[in-house]
C-alpha cells in the first residue's frame, strides 16, 4: 500500500495498530488514535503517541514520547509527520 492509498482508504485498513491509530487521527478521530498509540508497548506505538501529544499541544508530553521512541522531536507541519511516520511503517 502506498501513502497516497493509505490517505484515500474510506474504512481502517487491515493494518498493525500504529498505521491504524494514525488513519484514525487523518480521520478525525484523536481520542481512538490516542486509544491505539497506548496500547502499543513499543518504540513505534511511542513515536505515534509523541505525534498524537504534538498535535495536541502539550509539548511536554511529546518530548517525553519522542524520547521513549528514539526518535528527534519533530519541528515541521503536523502533516509532514504525519506522512513521514505512514511512509516509514508502510516500508
């Protein structure tokens, strides 16, 4: 599946729960993505809990998650994240 299919699927795709989690947030469910990302024991579900706490505002928070997933904390559009973090688990 590329991104672009990804950002198209009407419905949650068959996927691993942070790919989930995040078409849930494109889909304006935040509260769902952020349901997923905290069930999700690992530094991937750490790198999309970071992502949901940025979006969110509480910078802090997101600090602590970009940490736990060893990933840097991210400067750039919401969007771009976004992207960059479905294109790396799509790989």
């Amino acid at each position: 599946m590329t991104l672009e299919e990804f950002e198209a699927t009407p419905s949650p795709p068959p996927a691993p729960p942070a790919l989930q989690a995040l078409w849930y947030d494109a889909h304006g469910d935040w509260e769902k993505a952020h349901q997923l990302a905290n069930e999700i024991d690992d530094t991937t579900g750490a790198w999309v809990h970071a992502y949901l706490h940025r979006k969110e505002g509480d910078l802090g928070n997101a600090a602590y998650w970009y940490r736990r997933a060893g990933q840097p904390a991210a400067t750039g559009s919401l969007q771009a994240e976004w992207s960059r973090i479905v294109a790396a688990l799509l790989k």
